[in-house]
C-alpha cells in the first residue's frame, strides 16, 4: 500500500473528496514594513455600529463608620506613650544625680536597690551653704559643688565652716513611708571629734561622716541618702504647681534680710489656714528659725512666744508632705499627665543620692502607697533638755522609743 492510500479516507475508489483553499497570512517580515494608518483612520470615521456604550459612572466607596473603640486605642497609646517618656525621663535625670554623689558617702551606705520589697531608711539632709549669687552664706562654686556631692571639706573650703541645715530620716519600702525629723542643734558625739551638735558632723567630715554620726546616736543603719539640692528643690516644687502647707496661727519671717534687704532674701508672710506656697516661699518656709511681727490685728507666731529648732522641723516635713500630695493627689492626675516629662526630669534634680535609674522611682512609688503618716520630730519641746552651747539634749529613753516607733510604725 502506497503512503497515499493510506492518507485516502475508506470508500469506493472513485471518490475523491474536495478542498478548501486558504490564504495564508503575512510573514513576519511583513509586518515590519509599515502599519497601514490610513486604513485605520477611514475605519474610525466610519459610524459606529449599534448605540454607544454610555459609561458608567465610577463606584464610591462607602463611607467607614465611626468607631469608637479604634480612637480610643490611639488615644490609649499616645497617652501610654506620653506616660513613658516621663518615666523615662525620670529615671535618666535620677541617674545623672546619682553620679554626683561622692564615693564617701558612697561607701558609708548599707542600702540595696530592691526598695519595694522590704523598708529601708533614707537621710535626707540639706547644708546651709548657698550658691554664688544667692547673697545667703553664698561660697565659691567649687565649695558649693563639694557641699551639694556630701564631700569632705577641701580647698577652697574650710573644715567646719558649712553644717547640716536639715536632717529628716524617711521610712520608705515595703508599703511603709514615715519621717523622723532630728533637730540640727542636738547633742551628739561625733567620731573623731568633740561631742557638739549633730549638725556640725557634716561640716568636719561631708555625708559620710554625717551618716555615721547618726547611725551611732540613734543606733540604726543608714541604707540610702538624699542631699538636697536648693535649686532643683524649688524647681520641682514650682513644676508640679505649688504646695499647700496649713498653718495653726499665722506666721510672718524674713529670710536673709528678707525681699528689700539686697542680699537676695526672701519675705514670707503666711495666713491662718492653707496656704499655697511656689518653690521659693517653700524652701524660705523650710527654713525660718526666727519670725518677725505680723502686720494687722490677730495672734501670730511671733506674739505666742517665738519659733525654735522643732517647729522648724515640722515646717521642712509638711513642705515634703505637700510635694506628695501634690503627686499622689487624684484631682492633680490631669495636671500631672500633662506635666509629666517636665515633672519627671525636674523631680531627681531637688536632690543628689545614690539612688538612681532602678531605685529612686520606687521611693516614689512607696510615696505613694505609703500612706500619710503625722509629722514626727526625735522629742518634743518637754522631752528635750538644755545641752551645751544651745544645743539639745535628747535623753537614751526617749531616742529610744522615737527609733521604735520609726522603724515599726
């Protein structure tokens, strides 16, 4: 069989089928000869076949319904966030005072960092050395840098010559928060040195010394200290709006000469009840020692015998209770939401401690959750005796219980 035949569909042999002729299309290199536009053109002058098309209009989305809950979870994170760039804050200016601190005092020390889980006592001491331009005591700003650091007096500063203005114990960690003022001109002995009042250890020997003279009077340990800073003190008491401070019979003093005297002091001049103190009536409060007659008719502090050493004490620990309040207060929250960043870099600043980063927010926090406990002074105006030199004298028993009370509640 020839390859024809088996191509041929079966039937008769006689029938042969029939083919449709195609034309082919044109080659490849046909097409790169020149497009035919004319042909193109002719066809769309021709009328279009059947009605036009309209187009249709373009679809708009529908509008996302308001949600709630979406802006409230923006406004939960902006505020979150706001939240911890003043904690933040907070913690690296806690830090960059905690590098001032002098390794004496360091050392003296027998703290840990872990201030929440268990109490630990805290000095808080302030010197009556001022910085240049303040026209109080004002020193050099080398000596004031030795003061403000707790160091030991060294040139330019002379031994003996700057004290201790303040001296407060604080009770913090472990959901407890107590003051225990001590008064500046007790009787005590003081390693190395005379017996003479209490205050004269930071002038012989800086913190270090101070810390060990205190722990020897009063028998307990010093874990933590706080020197305070005059000028970050009224910075932070102006940042979070003031303290109020009541006052049981008014009170009128004037502090380095007071406002007119040109030695930069300052005038208080303070009404029965609550009143509202910015950062330099605070601290001029915290340190009146002498009072001056009120103007107007009425008892005054002046008039009822005078002001001494222990009121003092009470003054310098309301000052402390009504930065407190101030911060813990829930009517405060959205001023001190707002403030927060400026509060959180200001607050660490009013003193200069060994606390920093991790430890010093804790005392906050045990600031806030330790209640408010009344203003407590080592012994009262009938407990303290006359020592030598105008100083106090505070007998064993009376140490005693003051120390029992402080460290149990």
């Amino acid at each position: 069989m020839s390859p024809d035949d088996e191509q041929r569909p079966p039937g008769p042999p006689e029938y042969e089928p029939e083919y449709k002729v195609y034309r082919s299309r044109k080659g490849l290199f046909s097409r790169l000869k020149g497009a035919d536009l004319s042909s193109l053109r002719d066809r769309a002058r021709l009328p279009s076949r059947g009605p036009r098309r309209q187009k249709e209009p373009r679809r708009q989305r529908p509008k996302a319904p308001f949600d709630v809950r979406r802006v409230l979870k923006w406004v939960g994170i902006a505020a979150l966030a706001w939240i911890l760039i003043g904690l933040v804050a907070f913690g690296i200016s806690a830090q960059i005072q905690s590098f001032k601190l002098s390794g004496e005092a360091r050392d003296a020390l027998h703290g840990n960092p872990f201030l929440l889980v268990k109490p630990q006592t805290i000095l808080v001491l302030g010197t009556d050395a001022r910085p240049p331009g303040s026209g109080d005591k004002e020193v050099s700003e080398k000596c004031f840098e030795q003061q403000s650091k707790g160091e030991k007096p060294h040139s330019p500063c002379y031994e003996g010559e700057f004290r201790a203005d303040t001296l407060m114990l604080v009770r913090a960690g472990g959901g407890a928060f107590r003051k225990l003022s001590i008064p500046r001109d007790t009787f005590a002995e003081i390693p190395g040195h005379t017996p003479t009042k209490i205050n004269a250890a930071f002038a012989y020997g800086g913190a270090a010394l101070q810390i060990k003279t205190i722990e020897g009077f009063l028998g307990i340990q010093i874990d933590h200290v706080a020197i305070v800073d005059f000028t970050g003190f009224e910075d932070l008491i102006d940042a979070v709006g003031g303290v109020k401070v009541n006052v049981p019979v008014k009170l009128c003093a004037d502090i380095s000469g007071g406002a007119g005297g040109g030695q930069g002091g300052v005038s208080i001049r303070l009404h029965k009840g609550e009143n509202t103190l910015d950062g330099e009536k605070a601290l001029a409060y915290s340190r009146v020692r002498h009072v001056s007659e009120c103007p107007g008719p009425g008892k005054s502090v002046y008039s009822l015998g005078g002001y001494d050493d222990l009121d003092r004490e009470k003054a310098q620990q309301e000052v402390i209770s009504g930065i407190k309040s101030r911060l813990t207060d829930p009517l405060r929250l959205p001023y001190n939401f707002i403030h927060g960043p400026i509060i959180g870099w200001d607050a660490p600043k009013a003193f200069v401690s060994d606390m920093g980063f991790f430890t010093m927010p804790q005392l906050i926090l045990s600031a806030a959750i330790g209640g408010s406990a009344p203003a407590e002074v080592l012994c009262s105006k009938g407990e303290c005796g006359e020592g030598p030199g105008g100083s106090f004298e505070v007998p064993d028993s009376v140490r005693r219980k003051a120390v029992h009370k402080f460290l149990n509640g």
